[in-house]
C-alpha cells in the first residue's frame, strides 16, 4: 500500500480507469474518531487527472501507510483457470483502450467455457450448452451473447457497429468477472469451506 504522503498517491493503476501509473493529485482531507473518540483515522481524497474519478484513502497518520482506499480495484482470483485469468487481467487493465479491453474480455470467455470442456461450436453455441449443462444461468447466457456479440464486431471490424467505448468495455468486464465467479471462484470457496467443516 501507498503512503499517506504528499499531493498526490501513487497507485499502479486507477481504480476508475485502470490507466497505468495515474496521476492521483489531492483535493480534499480531513480526519475522524469513531462515536467514543477513539479509532483516529485520516483521509485523503484524490482526483484522477485522466478520467475524474475520486480514490478515497485513510491511514492512521498523514504519513503513515495507507490502510483503506475506496474504491480498491479489481483482483482477479487465483482460482480462474491461468489463461482465462490471463486474458482478464489484461482486459481490466486496458479498459482504457475500449476496443482491446472488449475483445480481451470475450477472450477470457471463451477461454473459461474451454476449461469446462466446452471447446466445440461458435461460442454461441458453447454459451447454450453452458446455459443448458446448468453451468451457467439462463440469464447470464443471455447476458453472454451480448458480450460476445460486441467482441465479434470488434474482431470483424464491423462498420456498422459503433466504436466500443469506457463504459462499454467495463460492462464486457464485468460480465468476465461474474462469469469467473459463479463457474470458478464461488464453487472453489465452497470446497474450501468444506475441507474447513471437515477438519473442525
């Protein structure tokens, strides 16, 4: 974690935009107790010069480590399959280049269905048999084509399709990560905790 320290924090990434290296400058502070006066801690809001958004951080001093942020970014967990993990990690990191960050994140998709032993058809196709093999939902296969709909006109370069923009490629994300958790990251918690109840 950063330091408390300065005008500006310095993060490897915006948690907005994921823009490399941001420049985080200050524009507000202020510091709190809790409801008995105890639990001191110390704010910093910070504006990022490339999208605007605002990171909040807290520390137990002005120059202390930082011990909260808000928002804290993404993490993608260890329990999606290497390449799947891969492709959206690097989908979340260029969600500032809509267009990339779209078809990285069809790509960690595609990927995630072929760990599951879905490799035959369109992808189309593999999301209905995900949907139908109660892999996924039927809604979040409906949710699916949509990504997968954008990622083809990226890859076609389609020119009826418009350009994929922010708010587009974070929605492509998005459904990445909740793909990555009901089919790898929810059920590996659920064994974990019942190697847990076994032991106890």
């Amino acid at each position: 974690m950063p330091k408390l320290l300065g005008t500006e924090l310095e993060l490897s990434r915006c948690p907005h935009c994921n823009v490399d290296t941001p420049t985080l400058q200050i524009i507000h502070q202020a510091q709190t107790v809790d409801f008995s006066g105890k639990h001191k801690r110390f704010w910093r809001i910070y504006r990022c010069n490339r999208c605007g958004g605002l990171v909040t951080a807290a520390a137990e001093s002005w120059d202390a480590d930082v011990t909260e942020l808000y928002p804290s970014g993404i993490d993608v967990d260890a329990a999606i399959p290497e390449r799947a993990r891969e492709y959206l990690s690097q989908a979340i990191n260029s969600l500032s280049s809509p267009s990339g960050s779209v078809m990285l994140a069809a790509s960690a998709v595609d990927a995630m269905l072929k760990a599951k032993s879905l490799k035959d058809g369109s992808l189309y196709s593999r999301i209905d048999k995900a949907a139908k093999d109660h892999l996924i939902t039927t809604d979040m296969a409906l949710w699916a084509h949509e990504v997968r709909l954008d990622a083809n006109d990226e890859r076609h370069s389609d020119e009826i399709s418009a350009m994929p923009n922010t708010s587009d490629a974070k929605l492509c994300v998005d459904f990445a990560l909740a793909l990555a958790q009901f089919m790898f990251v929810l059920p590996a918690k659920v064994q974990t905790g019942i190697s847990l109840a076994k032991e106890a």
